[in-house]
C-alpha cells in the first residue's frame, strides 16, 4: 500500500475511533442521567452530539478525498468506502444516546423510570457500555474474534428487552400507560443501539475475512 | 462524462427506484395488512424485504466495482457515493415495513389497532405513502423542489405522532399498557420511515445544489 494511501486510512481510523469513544461515553452519560434524573447530564448529552456528528463529516469528507486522490482499488477500496458504512452507524449510536437523555429531560424533575425497571434498564446499558467499548477495540486491532463477539452480547441485549417487556406487560403493571410507553421506547433505543454496534462490528469483521457484508436482521 | 461511467451511474439510479418502489409497496401492504389483521399480507410484506436487502446488495457492488474501473473524481464521485447512501435509507424504510407487518403478525388474530388509533394511523400511512412516491420521483428527476416537499411532509408526520400520542396518553385510554406500547411502536415505525425518506431527499438535494450533507436531526 502507497505511503499517501497508509496515512489517509490511519486517519479513517483514528476518526472511527474517537467517535466510538464519543458514542460510548454519551449513552453512559445518558443512563446514568437517566437513572438519576440530572438535567445537566441530559443537556451535555444533548449538546455534545453535534460533536459526533462533526466527526461524522469529517469521516466522509476523509473518505471522498481519499478516493479522489488516492483511487484506491481491491481491498484498499473495501477499506476506504467502509469507513463510511462504520461512521453511520456510529453517529446513529450517538443520536440513540441522546433519545435516551431527551427521554429523561421530559419527565424532568420525575424520574423517567419507575424502580421495577431499574435492573434491567441498568443491565440493558452495561451490554451497550461493553459492546461501544468492543468496537472500539475491533477497530484498533481489526481483531474479528471481538466483532463475532458482538453478535452473541446482541443476544444478551434481545433476551433483556424480553425481560422489559414482560415486566411493562405484567398484568399488575402499576405506573400506567406512559410510563409503559417510555418504558418500551427506552428498551427500543437500546438495543438499537446495539444493533448498529453489531453492524459496526460485521462491517471491520467482513473487512478482515474477505467475506461479502450481508444486511443483518433488525429485531423489531 | 464518459459513456461507462454514465452507463454505471445509470444503473445505480434504476436499482435506487426499483429500491424506492419496493419499500413504497411493503409498507402499503404492512398497513393494510395491520388494519385488516391479515396474516397473509403480513407473511409476504416479511418475506419480501428480503427482495429489498438483494437490491441493496445490489447498489453496494456496482457503486464498488464503478469506483473501482471508473475512479470517478468531483461531481461524479459524490454521486456515486450518494448511491451508497440512499440505498442504506431505502433498506431501512423496507425493514421498518417489515416491523409494521410483524406487529399487525404478533397480535394475530386480533387486531393489533384498536379503534381509537385506525384514524391516526391511517393518515400518518398516506403521509408515508407520499413520502416514499416522492423518493422515488426525486430520483428519477433529480427535482430539488421535491426534495424539500419532503421536509414540509415530514413535519406533518411529527404533527400526527404527537396526535397519536396524545390518544395514548389519554387519561380515558381504555385499552391497557400493550396496546399502548404497541402503538407507540408502531407511530415510532411511521416516523422513522418518514426521517429516513427525507434523508433519501437530501441526499439527492444536495447533489443536485452543490451543498454539503449535513445528518439531519431525528425526533426522538
């Protein structure tokens, strides 16, 4: 690979990093908002956004001039135009994080969550905090075991939004219809979340292996 | 531009409308598969999104394979890159469709609507429906003017989302926490399907206009 070709990739890369970085921190921030009912954390969340969304730009405007100038072709080609499938799905990770705060600064100075969903909201953000973090990693180290690794923690994340709902739709549900609503709408933005991490993931995986990148499907 | 590269682009252009026109249609039949609880119509809106995700694969090799022979540069690298895109939108509109049916499936026999809601959901379907029908017209003409309808479409949906929330949320709502969970849902799918038509929009807007891609905010 040319030298030029090399730098441009590495700065794709850095770019993809520090906005996994950015996406992880903003949905730790907004549960832990959320959790507590702090509307000066619901409002960083918010406002700190448009900096994943800058980098977003950048990411693209790194990937159309390394195309224009570089022409790259095969694999190298793979490379560049993936950037621009990985920081898709990163920036939509940052705009579920801030649903997630928004959703708390509406029901602000209430809590959004009634206590009986506080463990599973809790443990639904601990596999979102572990899977941000492992993309990271598989974007550093293009390691695919990690990106395969996604899959099974989107799992976990299924099998905790079961448990939300079970817990909304119980027949002994005390807290009413909005509560249930947000309830599902916050249990949603999770584990989307975790989707776009698992796309993410595939996207460095079939990088590495050669393999064609297939549309995974989206759990409604 | 040379004759390949036109021929290239072409293609790209026909498969986006056959992309548009497929979501159009899934999510048309999804909604009339929800107001009639028909569980045929739903199997084949679910069945057919794989038809969807096929073009989408589609899009992504002759975009890779024209940059690859063409190394396009400027204005026709941005419009190649711009199919990478829209695609990516078109197949989510397909898989929110497919969402809608799977909703409508789940409650089967029953209708997942229950009365209060037809009305609302109804419209907030038309708006769709016009979106998609623009999507595709965009594309055929590249027209900016309707590119921007789209925004002005979009608010509308956030006007009956706010309706439809409104019935839920209604102290007299009589039909329980699953039936609103449901419907939030389901007003969530409608909307997203809207964002991701005006994003389809822009793209060729800003094509067409010269202006930069800005990621549009979506409504939580």
């Amino acid at each position: 690979m040319r030298d030029e070709l090399r730098a441009d990739l590495l700065e794709v890369g850095r770019l993809l990093v520090s906005m996994a970085e950015a996406v992880r921190t903003a949905m730790a921030r907004a549960t832990e908002a959320l959790l507590t009912a702090d509307r000066a954390i619901c409002e960083m969340v918010i406002a700190r956004d448009a900096e994943v969304d800058e980098l977003h730009r950048h990411v693209d405007q790194q990937v159309y001039d390394t195309l224009a100038r570089q022409a790259p072709v095969a694999t190298d080609l793979r490379l560049v135009i993936t950037g621009i499938r990985i920081a898709a799905d990163l920036e939509r990770m940052g705009d579920l994080a801030e649903h997630v705060a928004k959703t708390a600064l509406r029901r602000y100075p209430a809590p959004a969550l009634p206590p009986q969903l506080r463990e599973v909201i809790t443990s639904m953000a601990a596999v979102a905090d572990r899977m941000a973090g492992k993309v990271g990693l598989v974007l550093t180290t293009q390691n695919a075991t990690l990106g395969a690794e996604l899959e099974s923690d989107d799992d976990a994340m299924d099998e905790l939004q079961r448990q939300l709902f079970s817990i909304l739709l119980h027949k002994d549900w005390p807290h009413g219809a909005e509560a249930a609503i947000d309830g599902a709408l916050l249990g949603r933005f999770y584990e989307r979340y975790a989707d776009h991490a698992v796309n993410a993931g595939q996207q460095v995986f079939y990088l590495v292996t050669g393999e064609t990148s297939e549309p995974p499907d989206v759990v409604a």
